[in-house]
C-alpha cells in the first residue's frame, strides 16, 4: 500500500511525536520547516482557547516559510488527541483541529470513534493511532485508522515492552497500510534500520527534547545529555499508563527509582491538575546514551540526514 500523500516528499522519514508540556509552537515550527512531521499534544494548548491560537499562528508562519522558500520541503503538522473519559476536552479540541484541517491526527489510549476518522476524513486529513502490541492494533485497524505508530521497548513515555523486531514483524503480517516506529531511535542509523524492519517511517521524542527549540527546562535538557539507557526507569506510577522516565529526576523528587508504589490505568485523568505534581519528573527513551549535545532542530535534521545517507551507503558497500 502506497502512503498517503502526506507522510511523503519529507527530508526524512521522520514523524516528531507529541510531547506532553514540551512540544509547543516554536519546536513544532522548526520541525516543519525543517521537512519533517512536527506535532504536539493539544493538551499542550491551556486554556483549551489557545489552541486555536496556535494552530492559527502555525499556519501563518509555514504559509509565510513556503512563500519565502519556494523550493524548500516543508512537513505537515500532527496534533495529538487523547482518546480517554477524563479528557473533557476531546471534542472541542477535535473540532477547532477539524476546523483548521489539520493533516495529520495522532490519536492515543484508546481506538477513535468513526465520528471522529470521519471528520478527518472529510478533509482529507489521516488518523495514526499508537499502540504498544498486537491487540491494541487490531482494535485500531477494526476502528478504521489510516496507519499505525508502534510504541515498542526503548521509547520514551508510554512505551510498550515489546522488541521492534517482534512487533514490526507481527503488525505487517496484517497491515500493508502505514506504519511508524517508536522506540530509542536516536541516529539517522536506526532510521534506516527502521524501515529495513518494514515500517515506513521513524517516531522520534526524546531527541528533540534536547534541541534549542524545545520547551523544556534546561536541567532535562542536560539530563538527558548525561543520561545513558541505565539511567531510565520504566514504571506506571505517574500516570498509571507504564512509561519511561529519567532517574534522575525520579530520585530529585524524592523517590527511590528501585521501590516506586505501583499505579493502575483509573489513575488516569486529563481533566484534572494532578499531572502538575510531577511536572519535574522527566520522560526519557532508551537512546539517550547517544544524545550528546543539544543542537537546533535545523542542525539536528540536517546531521540525521547525514547519518541516514551514510548508513544507506555502508549497506550499499556491504
């Protein structure tokens, strides 16, 4: 299956995922520009007025990018919908990314409604929805999604436990349609090993979490810099959904990494401020012993690129 018009013509495969508190206009912007998906979460966006806001400023500046750049690849922006009871913003924020005709959708949690694929769909927009085993897809696929983003060991925030090799592999034995894999993908190497596995593209986070671009204090931004794969602890305590996360800041807040209480998933709740408790508590993958610097989002796809081209060359040779 050939994929949507969309998810091609990008300087990489590369979709940049949603992150929560993180990912706010300026990042989402440099990634665009740079050819790439840029997203975000649209619980990003507080008071839920201000995504509207948003997406209205991002539109005008990548109308304005292209005018002045022509020639230049410009990606799509992805808004993330939380598909849970608690997020009683889901319909509002659905409908102002509806009104705008955002492109991409990257839905989580739980499967969509058809009243939702439909409202995508009535634009032409796609609907990506993430899961972390074979179960959960299916489920999606019967919803009626457009594509997959397999959330496999090693990835930063909610991740799965399931190898990318195994879970690639069983995904693909039912659905030829888009796939994007998640999990401590870090170089323009494992891009490439990506898409050798048979997904299409490449879900990177934590990467461009240590960027100038992103909206993340500069203690997590060195955090992850120093931190190596030992360094992150996978748990469910902070929003009962199991996540992984830097020691670090587990420990800062004063809490023994070897011994966290465990949660359950009625922990969840997005329409509330208990999150803000653990704000400090810093969400990680596996991959960060490859991150040592903290570049623009500009020099960090250009160096992927490189990476890429490189890896693809040595295969070549081999």
């Amino acid at each position: 299956m050939a994929l949507p018009a969309v998810l091609k013509n990008l300087t990489l495969p590369i979709v940049a995922s949603p992150m929560f508190i993180v990912s706010y206009p300026e990042l989402v912007l440099a990634q665009c520009k740079a050819g790439i998906v840029g997203s975000f979460p649209a619980l990003n966006a507080r008071p839920a007025e201000l995504l509207d806001e948003w997406l209205t400023q991002m539109d005008e500046a990548l109308a304005a990018h292209r005018a002045a750049h022509p020639g230049a690849t410009v990606g799509p922006v992805a808004v993330n919908q939380i598909v849970h009871q608690s997020n009683a913003r889901l319909e509002h924020d659905v409908r102002v990314c509806v009104d705008h005709k955002v492109p991409i959708f990257i839905t989580s949690l739980r499967a969509p409604a058809k009243e939702i694929i439909d409202a995508v769909h009535s634009y032409g927009g796609i609907v990506l929805h993430d899961v972390i085993n074979l179960r959960h897809a299916q489920k999606a696929l019967e919803a009626g999604v457009d594509g997959l983003i397999l959330v496999a060991a090693g990835a930063g925030g909610h991740a799965g436990t399931t190898s990318p090799f195994a879970l690639v592999g069983e995904v693909r034995r039912i659905f030829d349609g888009p796939i994007v894999l998640s999990g401590a993908i870090a170089n323009g190497g494992s891009i490439l090993a990506a898409q050798a596995m048979g997904a299409d593209l490449a879900y990177m986070g934590t990467r461009f979490i240590a960027t100038r671009e992103a909206h993340a204090v500069d203690d997590y931004k060195r955090a992850i810099v120093n931190a190596s794969a030992s360094d992150i602890v996978y748990t469910n305590l902070f929003t009962g959904v199991h996540g992984n996360y830097i020691r670090e800041s587990i420990v800062n807040a004063g809490l023994d990494p070897e011994a966290l209480p465990v949660s359950d998933k009625t922990a969840m709740n997005f329409a509330s401020d208990k999150a803000k408790a653990w704000k400090d508590i810093w969400g990680a993958g596996q991959g960060v012993g490859l991150m040592d610097d903290v570049p623009s989002v500009a020099e960090l796809v250009e160096r992927l690129k490189r990476e890429y081209n490189e890896a693809r060359e040595r295969l070549s040779l081999s």
